[in-house]
C-alpha cells in the first residue's frame, strides 16, 4: 500500500501529537457517476463548519480497513458498496485534537438502493444530508484553495486521495 501523502496541522498552533487513529476512507460512486460526500456543517471544538468530506471514520478493533470503509459507507451514506478499490493511505494530524490520523483511501461503487443511515448524535449533529457531485464539483469543493481552517486541513487530505483516484481511472 502506498503513502498517498501526509500533512501537518497548518491552521493551529503546534501540540504535541498523544494519539493515533487509524481510519477508512472512501470516495463512493453511484450507477449515475455521482460522488457520495458528506456535508459537514455545525459547530464544535474546530468552531463553525460548512465543508465536504469523504465518507469514513475509525477502523473498530477486529476490523479491517475495507470492513471499515463498508460500514461507515452504510452509516453515513445509507449505501451498500459493491466493489472497491485501495487507493493508499495519508498521515494528517489535528493539532487541537493532539491526534495523528493515518487514513486508508478507497473508492467504491455502489448498489443503487439507498438506506437510511445510522449516526451516532454527535454525527447527526455535525451532518447535513449526503450529497451526491458530479467529479468536477468534487473537484472544485476538495480544492484547498478553496478551503479554510478545519475545512482545509479536510480539504487537503481528501483532495491528495481524490487526485490519485483520477490519476488512476478510478473516477467516471
């Protein structure tokens, strides 16, 4: 597997890093060429948020990072994954948090059935409904350039495994 990227804290002020989450990843494509994306908006320790995401979160003990990528799939999107790929991984860390992420990209298609989800509250607190993008929107949202604070750290992570799943064909 290979390192897609890693990326340090540019928005806050340096901390020392005490945790590492290991986390799955995955840009999700349904039968009409949309990207699954999660819309981040509410408040919390980062302040205000209004940002896109990838779809993923923390790999469970017993859990392999594609088992990961499938439930969180599930949960946050409402889809059940038909087939995937492994893109690599990236390191990024939140100063704030004092955490280090080591992140396992994929992308995924998907069946064309959607499900309702099954958020914990703190999700369904910081979660708009999914939305689905056609991959140039993908593009101009994931672009740093067009991010800020906790949304650009975000931004640079997922636009670096976005790049590399166009680079390799990965996206319609």
């Amino acid at each position: 597997m290979a390192c897609l990227g890693v990326f340090e804290d540019t928005v806050d002020p340096d901390q020392p890093i005490l945790t590492l989450r290991k986390t799955a990843r995955v840009f999700v494509i349904n039968p009409q060429g949309r990207i699954g994306m999660i819309h981040v908006l509410g408040q919390d320790e980062f302040g205000l948020r209004d940002h896109l995401e990838s779809c993923g979160g923390g790999i469970e003990a017993g859990e392999s990072a594609s088992q990961a990528a499938v439930r969180e799939a599930r949960e946050e999107l409402g889809v059940v994954l038909t087939d995937w790929i492994e893109l690599g991984w990236i390191e990024d860390e939140y100063h704030r948090l004092q955490r280090r992420n080591h992140s396992t990209f994929f992308v995924a298609h998907c069946e064309p059935v959607l499900h309702p989800r099954s958020l914990t509250d703190r999700e369904r607190q910081m979660m708009a409904e999914p939305v689905w993008l056609c991959p140039e929107e993908v593009e101009r949202r994931l672009n740093p350039e067009n991010n800020q604070g906790i949304g650009l750290l975000i931004a640079r992570r997922d636009f670096c495994a976005w790049q590399e799943a166009v680079r390799r064909h990965q996206i319609p």
